[in-house]
C-alpha cells in the first residue's frame, strides 16, 4: 500500500489511530501554556538590538507625532478662504518654508508661502496645494481650487503626547523598531532571552561534514530547530546528538534540565526499547502528557527536569518541524514574555481529496496557486511520509484540517496557515 493510499484508509492498519488518552491539539496547548511561568530578569538594550525582543514594560510617548502641523507635499500654503472654490486664484509667493525651518514670521492672509515636504505649517494657512497643479511666475503663483486641510498634516494625527504606543509583551518588529524611534525612544526594557537545551537523539545519528557509514543518516533536525529558536531570539545550549542508551540521555537531561528554561530534544519519545528520552525524563522530574491526536507528530512529550520546562519532539524532521511550529513556538513566546496570539489562518479552497480519522486533527503540507478567476487553490504535496523534508522546502503552509473532519473533497474550503506566520 502506497504513503499516499494509507493516507486516505483511515479504516486501514494505522499506526496513528485515535485512542482516548490522547490529548487533542487544543488540549495540548492549553495545557503547555498554563504551565509557563515567563522569564522575569528584564534588561535594557538599544533599539539596534531589540528586534525580536520582548517589551518588558509599556512605551508611553513624550511627545506628539507628528510634533507640528507639517506639509504632506511640495508645493504652497495658503488659507482656504483666499482661494476661489470655481476658479483659480492669483497669489503673490511671500516667504519659503523648508523643513526644519520655522517661518519667523506671522503667516498674512491673501500670501502664498513656498514650502516642502515636511517643513512646519505656521498657524493660518491649511491648505497646502501640490507644486504640480500650479504654476509660479515673476514671484506669484495661480492656485486652483481646492479642499480645506488638502495635504496637511495635521500635529497628533499618528501619535498624541502620553499615549500608550507599544505594550508590555510586544515583540518587536522592525515597525514597532521605528515607532519607538519616532517618539524619541532610543532604548527599550526588555525580559531576557528564553535560555534552550537542545539535543538530538539516536545511535544513527551523524553530525554533517562528519562520514556517515552504512545505516546512518545525518543529524537534521537539530539543524532545523537551531534555526527556528534563533529566529525567536533564544539562548541556545547545544548539548549534540545524545545515543540511545537510558544512562547517557539521562544524564544529558539532568545537566540541561539545569539553568535553562527549556529543555527541548528530537526523538526517543515514542514508545520502542530503544526510546529513552521520554523514560529519563518522567524518571527526573514529571511528565504531563506524552500522545497527542495530530498526525504528524503524535508522540511528542511534555512535563518538567530539573528547573525547566521539557518539550520532547518526535524524531522525523516534518513530524518534529510542524510541532515545533504548533506548539513550541507559542510555548517559548509564552515563556519569553510575549502576548501569544493565534497565528493568522486563510480560507482557500481545497484542489485535492483525502479522506482522514474523525478525531484527529491532521497538517498537511501545501502551495498554493491563483486562478484566473483570481481564486486561491491550495496543493497537497504528493508525499506525506513525516521522513520526506523536501514537502517542506516544497509547499508554503499547512492545510489544518480539525478533528471533526472526516475528509476533504476538490472544492471544499480548508484552513491554511502560512509558514510566513510561524516563522520567527
């Protein structure tokens, strides 16, 4: 029986049957969410090193954005009442205005003032009409009719002084970055990074660029996770690949189980003779759950050692990859001090069948492509084997398809999420 004919026999030999102590995605997240404690040490860093940083407190601006009434164009400003609302007008051009250069003088009714983009609107004039629509010349210009208040902008249109402008718990992005810098904030307090321990699993298992013999494979996974925790702005520990025997897994996870705030691993959490990982780690310390009903991923343990949380992720690479996506990532967000939002989801319409088990909730891997009607069909990648990494590199999101869900026909409309909203 093919990856693809397995996939769609729910009523076959499946090894990721449902069984009723298996926590259900949702179940499974609340319960890792409730357990966190975030980090609490804060320090205070320069707006050129807080991206991806957590905000430990609120920002409240000192000032007013923009700070003055300013011209939102090239052109001349004038009083709305000395233009003529059918016909142009004939002004003589006064004074000239450019930015960060006040007008010292009162601004006279009946005058027009040259002016630039940016430069302060002295009290008067608020209009502000473009340089391409008039025309100067022998020091007057003819205005055309236009609005009151065109292209001005006006002093607290964005930002009004005392307000709150970011919040405790934002992570910083490059636009929260700038609005920091707009109001003149220069440094942020911000918690600590989330400290990780991270290792993989295997007797199989081979570091790349090392020679790799007959019956092993490369160590992936590890090289995944150390991208996805970077990109969340975590410390990491890399402890390396640990083998597959109980006294060395249990030994590592004593020592990360210390000074870190989460102990994350790659396989041996399953249930074979040779899976220790989730064995030491109930022996150490407590486990919450260790079976959830996702596929892919189902064995994926959670609990405490030592002073740290522990995630322990199933050792296929789209297996570990997609929970890390799905649970990890809100967990660390969670313990780094973040407000942990759902990430963001689109309806688009399924261009495949499948047929899935009731009750459990299931990722496929997708792309997408536009139709000429401009409707948004989303692929699933042929292959759905939890080993096969180029489904990754290959689509652009996962179809979330809910546990009430019993299968998927060409037409329907299906959840997608982006690897866009789950990556860093």
């Amino acid at each position: 029986m093919s990856d693809s004919d397995k996939f769609n026999n729910p009523g076959g030999n499946d090894a990721f049957a449902v069984s009723a102590d298996m926590l259900t995605a949702a179940e499974a997240l609340t319960t890792l969410l409730r357990a966190v404690a975030p980090v609490k040490e804060r320090e205070t860093v320069g707006l050129t090193l807080a991206l991806g940083r957590v905000l430990a407190e609120d920002i409240v601006s000192p000032r007013a954005v923009p700070p003055h009434d300013n011209a939102a164009v090239d052109g001349y400003a004038v009083y709305a009442d000395d233009l003529d609302p059918a016909s142009p007008v004939l002004l003589p051009v006064t004074g000239l205005i450019p930015a960060g250069r006040p007008l010292t003088r009162p601004a006279l009714r009946g005058e027009a003032l040259r002016i630039f983009t940016g430069a302060p609107v002295p009290p008067g004039p608020d209009t502000i009409l473009p340089q391409e629509i008039c025309e100067e010349a022998h020091g007057h210009v003819t205005v055309p009719p236009q609005k009151r208040g065109a292209n001005l902008r006006r002093a607290g249109e964005d930002i009004q002084t005392g307000a709150v402008v970011l919040r405790r718990g934002t992570r910083l992005r490059p636009q929260e970055l700038g609005l920091a810098a707009s109001i003149g904030v220069g440094e942020v307090s911000v918690f600590r990074p989330v400290r990780v321990a991270l290792f993989s699993t295997g007797d199989e298992v081979r570091e790349p660029g090392c020679s790799a013999g007959a019956g092993a494979i490369y160590d992936s996974n590890r090289f995944i996770l150390h991208g996805l925790l970077r990109g969340l702005g975590c410390a990491i520990t890399d402890f390396g690949i640990v083998p597959d025997r109980l006294g060395a897994v249990t030994d590592t996870l004593a020592r990360a189980g210390y000074g870190h705030d989460l102990v994350l691993t790659s396989g041996g959490v399953s249930a074979g003779d040779e899976d220790h990982v989730r064995t030491a780690a109930a022996a150490l310390g407590a486990l919450e759950f260790w079976r959830i009903a996702i596929r892919p991923g189902r064995p994926l343990a959670f609990g405490r050692v030592g002073d740290a949380m522990f995630l322990g992720l199933p050792g296929n690479p789209v297996a570990c990859m997609i929970t890390f996506l799905i649970f990890a990532r809100p967990l660390l967000l969670a313990l780094a001090g973040a407000t942990v939002t759902p990430p963001q989801t689109y309806r688009v319409i399924a261009g495949f069948s499948a047929k899935k088990r009731q009750g459990r909730r299931e990722y496929l891997r997708a792309s997408l492509h536009r139709t000429a009607d401009g409707s948004v069909i989303a692929n699933r990648f042929p292959q759905e084997g939890s080993w096969i990494l180029t489904s990754m590199t290959a689509s652009c999101g996962l179809i979330d398809l809910p546990e009430s869900l019993g299968g998927v026909a060409p037409g329907d409309w299906v959840e997608f999420l982006p690897f866009s909203e789950v990556l860093g």
